[in-house]
C-alpha cells in the first residue's frame, strides 16, 4: 500500500475515535446534566413537602387552641363575669307557672332586680333563683306597663348573692354594634347568645299589657331572644346593660326587641320610690304612616311623615287645633318620617305639660296645596291602658 493510503486509514481511524470519544463524553455530560436536575427537583419536592407539613402542622395548632375575641373582648371570659348576675324568675298564675328572666342591679346602696313587667304582671308567688342555684321569695316593687318594666326585691337573701351590673347609656349606640344576651330561654339557664344591634328606634306593641299603646324607643336585635329570655340584660361587649331583652315576631328570624338602658335609667328612680313611672307624654290623636302611594292618593306632596287619622276631643292635640288628615313631618325641628320615630322623639326627649311645636302638613280645602305650619302643642299625660 502506498503512503497516501496508510494515512487515510489512520486519518479515518483517528476520526471515528473522535467521534466515539464525543458520544461517549456527551452521554456522559447529558446523563450529568440529568442527574442534576433530578436531584434539584427531588430535593424542590422534599422542601415543599416539609413546608407543607409544618404549615398543617401550624393550623392544627391554632386550631386547637384557638379562642374567639370580638373587639378584643374574649366571650368566653366576659360570661364567666357576668353570668351570676342574671336571676331566673319564677311565678305562679291563674293558667299555670311563669317563668322569665332578670339581673342584679345596685340602686343606691340597694339590690334589686330588674326585669319586664310582662314576666310579673299578674303573677304570685314570685321567687328569684341566683346562678348558685338559691332561691329566695321576691315582692313586686314597682312597674310601668308603657315601658314593660318591673322592679323586684329579694327578700332574705345572703349579701354574696348580689353580683349587680352596670347600666350605660343606650345614646350612643349605633346599627351594627355587636350584642350579647344572656338569660334563660325555656327554662335553659344561663344561656349566651350573640348578634348586633339591627335598628334603633322601634315600637312594639303589647295589646295584653298596654291597651293597644305603643311601646316606644325600642332597640332591635338579631340577638336570639326565646320565651324565657324575657326580662334579662342585653349587653355590650364590655359586659354593661344597653337593655332588656322584651319581646320577639312569632316565627321569624333574628327579630328580637329590648327596652333601652335610657329608658331603664330614666325611670327606676320613679318605680323604687312610687312604685310607678307617669312621664309618658300624650297627644291624644291615632294615625298611620305615610308613603308615595298614600300621598298620590291624597293629592298631597308630602311622602313622609305619620297621617294623623282621629284626634280625640278635648285631649292635647284637639285643643291645638289639630285636625284629622294633618300630617306631622317634625318636632321642635326634628324630621319626623313615620309613626316609629315620633313615638320615640316624644318617649326619649318630651315630659308631660311641655310644650312642642309640630310641623304639619296640610292640604288646604279650597286651593289643595299642600300648606306647612308650626303649631304649639301642651302634651298631656298618656292615660291608664
């Protein structure tokens, strides 16, 4: 073979060693390569697998251990503060035994127990029942059936029964204001149920009790309130007494009443000393909300306000000169918009023999326009239901 030869055969031998040496030095960087990336991905799985664990971990924790606060306040806490406050109250009737709900409060240097007047009315026999379990016999000091309120003091029992609350005032209050009552619904002693404040300013009625009179100024709550509750504290998240859980709408959901703290604070000082409360002020006229409906009907332009449809003779608003068909849309410059809230302005702010300026409104018989005037009237007394 001639020289040419032999080097292209060694040419091409070194060639393919190359090319052998290439694959085997690429298999050898791929499966490096490989084995890297597997190795970073299995140790990424491993780390999330551990942070899983200890965030399952974490939330078991918290889970368990948890305790609910609402405005910092632990309910849990709040209870055991207050639960020996609230007495349940016991009495016997023509139908069979009643039972309601009241709590201790401190009048001067006296205990005594405050409740609704519908949990007594008519009922003998009464005994109060403190949280420890002792009963004792109580006498009715005072009640307002206008106010649904009641007064009880416990005769004979031991000083370190009496754990009283405190009363605030109900003014401030506000929709959306977290609330807490507590009482015995059923028989169920010492039960807590929460909610808020749902509105202010209502009127209820208690056709048994107050001979078709409103109640007024009342709070609204989606606080649960069951027969049985009747009588005990509403509460703010502090553990003081805003009302008194009253009444409830038959089958409906979350509506639940109480008298407010005013209301008690204004009167108990009348129902210890006398026995009764007659700051009720009086127009002597019935009526009905007003709407557009009522207003296109009437051919008038006012939407709001309560239609004043009897005036009683000879009582306040008759010997003003107020007519049946008025409309009172304000007093003493506050807007009045339906029945609720002026049954409310006279229950919170006016007292029998003041004076209060009414804005009427009032369709002139000859022009019918709707005419606005300012007339003085003296508020009487609200009479016996």
């Amino acid at each position: 073979m001639g020289e040419f030869g032999e080097r292209g055969v060694r040419s091409s031998s070194f060639l393919v060693l190359i090319f052998i040496a290439g694959l085997i030095l690429g298999g050898i960087a791929i499966g490096y390569i490989t084995f890297k990336q597997i190795s970073r991905l299995d140790a990424e799985v491993t780390n999330l697998q551990n942070q899983v664990s200890v965030l399952h971990g974490n939330q078991t924790v918290t889970y368990e251990s948890i305790t609910v606060y609402q405005n910092s306040t632990a309910l849990s806490q709040l209870y055991e503060r207050v639960k020996d406050s609230v007495v349940l109250i016991i009495g016997t009737e023509n139908s069979g035994s009643v039972q309601g709900s009241g709590f201790i409060y401190n009048y001067s240097g006296s205990m005594v127990v405050i409740t609704n007047n519908h949990v007594v009315s008519g009922a003998s026999d009464i005994s109060v029942t403190f949280s420890d379990g002792n009963g004792y016999a109580a006498v009715v000091n005072g009640t307002d059936v206008y106010a649904d309120l009641a007064i009880l003091t416990v005769i004979d029992a031991n000083k370190s029964e009496f754990k009283p609350l405190d009363i605030v005032s109900s003014s401030t209050l506000r929709v959306g204001d977290p609330t807490i009552a507590i009482g015995n619904p059923y028989g169920l002693v010492g039960s807590m149920t929460t909610g808020v404040i749902s509105a202010l300013g209502r009127t209820i009625s208690e056709e048994n009790y107050t001979g078709g009179y409103a109640i007024a100024n009342i709070i609204q709550t989606s606080t649960p309130i069951n027969p049985g509750n009747s009588g005990g504290p509403l509460l703010n998240y502090n553990g003081k007494v805003i009302g008194i859980t009253t009444a409830i709408v038959a089958e409906s959901q979350g509506l639940g009443f109480a008298v407010p703290a005013n209301t008690i604070l204004r009167e108990i000082h009348s129902l210890i000393e006398t026995g009764t409360y007659g700051g009720h002020s009086y127009l002597g006229v019935r009526g009905t909300d007003m709407d557009y409906a009522t207003a296109q009907s009437l051919g008038v332009n006012v939407t709001y306000g309560w239609r004043i449809v009897e005036v009683i003779p000879g009582k306040p608003a008759a010997n003003a000169g107020i007519r049946s068909g008025d409309i009172i849309i304000g007093i003493n410059g506050t807007r009045i918009r339906n029945g609720d809230e002026m049954s409310s302005y006279l229950e919170e702010h006016t007292l029998p023999n003041q004076t209060v300026i009414l804005k009427i409104a009032r369709k002139n018989q000859t022009t019918y326009a709707t005419e606005t005037l300012n007339i003085s009237v003296v508020l009487g007394t609200r009479p016996p239901p």
